[in-house]
C-alpha cells in the first residue's frame, strides 16, 4: 500500500473565500425585519396549531424558525446573484440584468433601510476585491462612468438576488402552510471558493 500524505490543512490554508460581510447583515437585519413583522401579528397562529405545535413547543419557536428560513432563502439568493456575476466575467459578458419579481410576499424582507445598509456592504467589500477592480478596468470601463457605479450596479444584482431569495423561501413555506407538511428544508450554500 502507498503512503498518501494528509495534505487538508495545508490545502484548506491555501484556499481563498469572497467576502461574507453581507451575510452577516441578512443574519441579523433581515432576520430582525421578518422577525419583528411575524411576531407583530397572528397571522399563522391556527397554522401552527393545526400542522406545527408538536415539532415547535411554543408559537414562537416557530416563527423564530420561518424567520431564519426566510434569511437563509436571502443568503442562498445572493449568492447565487454573486455566482451568475462571476459566470459573466468569466465570459466576458455584460453585467446580468437586474431582475425583480412583480410581487413580493409578506412579511417584506428588506425594508428600504435594510437594502440600504446591504448594498454598501457589498460596495465596501467587493470594491476592495481585485477581481472586481480588474473585470472593471478591462471589460466594463466603457459600460459605466465610473468604478462606483459599476460596484452600485454590483450591489443591486446581488440585492435584488436576495429579495428574490427571501420571495422563494417565503413561496415554499406557503406551500407548506396550504399542506400542513414538513416545513420545506432551508439549508446555507457553502462558503463561496475564490478561484482565482
């Protein structure tokens, strides 16, 4: 038998990740904005009663869960807005449109401070990311005015990822309400691997 040589801990040091800093605000200010919407009402109190109470001891253990449901369903849409922009450049194709749905369902994710505060995380972090300065200075100089405005655009494709995220969760757990079922599985991408 050949000896193989454990390698993990020096490949894993190796690897580099995209900035996450926008998570962290869909963790808490999304979370907070869905979270303070669903406990201000009794909206889904006979829901809960008739398919939910014995897997959720307290009403509120519920609404706790659809409220992380809905921010993970955020997550997961950013990014995968994040993953069709690095698509493009890797085409060298223009920018992905922003693409929001017609209608959004309650409760509403991202209220306009939240949108605000999401859009220049992700101006902050992604405009220090040599990629992005790079795909801007070779491919999308001539498609935008500025460095700024090129990473505001950025920033609304990955929020409009987001909303549309949240829309996707929220349409699931409604389906789920409508059938008394299972509560749809809500589970995070892994960390975004920066390939080059």
């Amino acid at each position: 038998m050949h000896y193989m040589p454990d390698t993990e801990d020096e490949d894993s040091a190796a690897e580099k990740f995209w900035p996450e800093g926008y998570k962290q605000v869909i963790r808490t200010d999304v979370r907070q904005a869905i979270s303070s919407q669903l406990n201000g009402r009794k909206r889904f109190r006979r829901v809960y009663r008739e398919g939910y109470s014995e897997k959720y001891s307290r009403y509120e253990e519920f609404l706790d869960r659809i409220a992380d449901m809905v921010a993970i369903g955020a997550e997961n849409g950013a990014d995968d807005a994040f993953d069709e922009i690095t698509d493009v450049f890797m085409e060298e194709a223009a920018l992905p449109e922003v693409r929001r749905y017609p209608h959004y369902s309650w409760p509403e994710a991202f209220p306009q401070m939240v949108k605000k505060r999401l859009e220049e995380v992700i101006v902050d972090e992604y405009s220090q990311d040599n990629v992005y300065s790079f795909t801007y200075k070779v491919g999308y100089r001539n498609d935008f005015s500025s460095y700024d405005e090129y990473m505001n655009q950025v920033a609304k494709i990955v929020m409009t990822g987001a909303m549309n995220g949240a829309n996707d969760m929220l349409e699931g757990i409604y389906r789920s309400f409508m059938r008394l079922s299972p509560l749809v599985p809500a589970r995070r991408h892994p960390r975004r691997l920066k390939i080059w």
